[in-house]
C-alpha cells in the first residue's frame, strides 16, 4: 500500500518541477482546490513528524518576512523624504498640487474624513475645542460671520427647535419670568438683576481647573494641611492676638518717633503669625500663597466675630449691672421722664423699658461697641431686660429658670 505522504508529497513535486506555463498554474490550483483537506492533514501528518525542521522552516519564513517589511518600510520612508524634500524645494507647485487634488476630489475627501471622525470622533472634538479656546475673539468673529451668512439656516434650525412643545412653552415661561423680576426690581427701585454669560471655553477652562483640582493625587495630604494651618492660625490669633497687636503698635509707635515711614499693623501682626504656625506645623510643604491668604481671610473673620461677641457680651453684662446697682436712682429718673411724655400729650413708656435705655446709653460711653450695629445694640437692650427681671424673680423664687447668653451670627 502506497504511503499517502507520500503519494502527497509526490503529486506536489510534479507540479513544483514544471511550474512554467499557464495550464501547468492552473492545473496546480485545480488540485489545491479539489484537495484541501487531503492536502492540510499531509501538511499535519509531517509536521508531526518532522517537527525541528518545521520549525526551522517557519523561522527562515518569519526572518524573510521580518527583511521584507523592513525593506518596505525603508522604501517608503526613502519616498516620503523625497516628497518632504520636493515640497520644500517647490512650495508654490505643492500647494497647487494640493488645491489641485482638493478640487477634483471632494467627495473623496469628505469620505476620508467622516471616516477618521467616526474612528477619532473625541479627539477631533477635543483638537477643535483647543483651537477655539486659543483664540477666543476669532471664534466669537468667525461665529458672528457665519450668522450674518446664514440667516435663513439660522431660522430654520431655531424654528426647528421650537417646534417641540414642551421647548417652546418652556422658553415662554423662562422669558415670562424673566420680564416679571424686572418689573418687581424696577418697583422696588433696585438694580437689575446682573448676569454673567459664560462662554464655552470658560466652561471648559473650570471644567479642567476642577479636574485638576479633584484629581490631584496629592490633594488629601494638600488639604489636610490647610484645614490644620487654618484651625492652628485660628487658635494662634484668638490666644495671642491681642498680645502680639500691643507690640506692633508699639513698634510702629517706634517706627514713628524715629522718622521711619509707617507700617500697616494688621499686616505684621498676621505675617508673624503665620510665620509661627508654620514653624510649628510638620508639614507646609504642599501650601501656596492662596492657601495661606485664605487662611488668613477665615482667622480675621474668625477674630472679628470672637471680639464682636466679647463685646456683646460685655455690654449685655454692664447694662444688667448698672441696673440692678442704680435701679432705685433710675426709677426716679424713669418716672419723671413719663410725667413729661404725658405733659407732652404722649403715652408713658414702660419703667423697665426706660431703665434699659439708660443702663444702654451709659454702658455704650463706658465700653468699647466699635463692631456692634444699631440691631445687636437692640438685641442687648431686650437680653438685659430680660434678666434683669430674672433676676429680681430670682430674688422671690430662686428656682426660675436660666436666661442663656445670645451668641451673634
């Protein structure tokens, strides 16, 4: 029995002996094509058995590949030099050849690039949106120019877009509201309501500042450290402020008395500050100007309303003094005053209401109220008022109940 390799093998060699000639080419295909699966389990069958040499064979066939595209890329890189090349030595034919090839193949050219769109869809967006950012009064003039062009094709796009209901009764009722707030602003005599438009590329550039912000891997360490420097500047300035003001004031007081130009005092009091807390803190290094000018800005508002409160709460604490020490004495006064207002033809005034008016008008001269406004003056009257008649009840009945302190926005 013959050997099918073999017999295979044999079929192959006849044809490889007289490969010259058409009816010899096609005599091969037509067996290729009759034998395909005869032909693909003798090519198994010898692997199988001649696995070395297959695999030298496919590493001679792999290095043949490997030489001949390096030969053509080394081909085309040569033809690309060569047109850099004519293109620098001929730019007014380049160019004419390339309006030239434009011209007679805008189809052509609309498919290649509606087919790269399709592919780069983002990055085309994201190349056109940084143009347009570079630039932005050419985008504003090539847009107005493109208006003016297409009137009617505005037209119709907007007409389009209304003709959705819920758009259009949508845009009726923002622009009802809209003329409403206008009047109700005239009415009253205020300004009207200002708007700021924003652009796209504004939008873009926040959308990357946020971007950038929240995705900075160094940002929990970042704000770590400044919520640390803000609370340890804070309790710095509400410990020490007053302290470290009375020897700045001292030294511009020098400053002055030598002839030196003066300094602002808040400034140095919170440069040194911010110089002792950072001394003092661990780590500063992931901190900026802003972060320590923002720093600063909470401290002051911090400081600010600590020294209003005190102040409230020391005029609260002098007008409840000075009435429960000259209650007798104002009473008088009080009493007089409400004979005058009848005299007068007015009605008499509550005696307890009078007695704060004094106690408020006294205490004012007599501590400092320099951040106080005419509401938290008010404000103390009533709380002073108020215990001040807890206070004579505590007399009676000592188990009323507390009056707690008022702490101010």
């Amino acid at each position: 029995m013959n050997d099918p390799f073999e017999e295979g093998a044999g079929a192959q060699k006849a044809l490889a002996e007289h490969p010259s000639g058409d009816d010899a080419a096609e005599r091969r295909r037509q067996y290729v094509a009759a034998n395909r699966d005869r032909i693909r389990e003798l090519n198994r069958l010898w692997r199988a058995e001649h696995l070395d040499r297959a695999r030298e064979l496919n590493r001679d066939s792999m290095r043949r590949a490997a030489a001949r595209r390096h030969r053509e890329a080394e081909v085309r890189a040569r033809g690309r030099e060569r047109a850099k090349r004519w293109r620098v030595e001929h730019p007014e034919r380049g160019r004419e050849y390339q309006q030239r090839w434009v011209a007679e193949n805008r189809e052509k050219l609309r498919e290649y690039y509606n087919r790269y769109y399709n592919v780069h869809r983002d990055e085309v967006n994201a190349r056109a949106a940084a143009r347009r950012d570079a630039d932005p009064e050419r985008t504003k003039q090539i847009t107005r120019q493109w208006a003016e062009r297409n009137k009617e094709r505005r037209a119709e796009l907007q007409r389009n877009r209304r003709s959705d209901p819920e758009i259009y009764q949508s845009e009726l009722e923002a622009n009802a509201a809209a003329r409403r707030l206008r009047r109700t602003l005239s009415r009253a005599g205020l300004p009207p309501k200002l708007l700021h438009a924003t652009t796209a590329a504004e939008r873009r550039a926040n959308e990357r500042e946020a971007d950038a912000y929240f995705n900075d891997p160094s940002r929990p360490e970042h704000l770590r450290q400044f919520t640390v420097f803000a609370e340890s500047l804070t309790e710095h300035m509400l410990k020490n402020g007053a302290r470290m003001r009375e020897f700045v004031e001292a030294y511009a007081e020098t400053r002055a008395r030598m002839g030196l130009p003066p300094v602002p005092v808040e400034n140095i009091v919170y440069a040194r500050a911010v110089e002792i807390v950072a001394e003092r803190m661990r780590r500063v290094d992931l901190l900026t100007g802003r972060n320590v000018a923002a720093a600063v800005r909470s401290t002051k508002a911090e400081v600010r309303r600590e020294e209003r409160q005190r102040q409230f709460d020391r005029l609260v604490q002098t007008v409840v003094t000075d009435m429960n020490r000259h209650s007798a004495r104002d009473s008088l006064d009080a009493e007089i005053e409400n004979r005058a207002r009848v005299r007068r033809g007015k009605s008499p005034a509550s005696v307890e209401i009078l007695l704060v008016q004094h106690a408020l008008r006294k205490a004012i001269e007599r501590v400092p109220a320099c951040l106080l406004t005419a509401d938290d003056a008010r404000s103390a009257a009533y709380i002073a008022m108020q215990r001040f008649a807890y206070t004579f009840e505590q007399r009676r009945d000592p188990t009323g109940d507390q009056i707690y302190r008022r702490h101010l926005p």
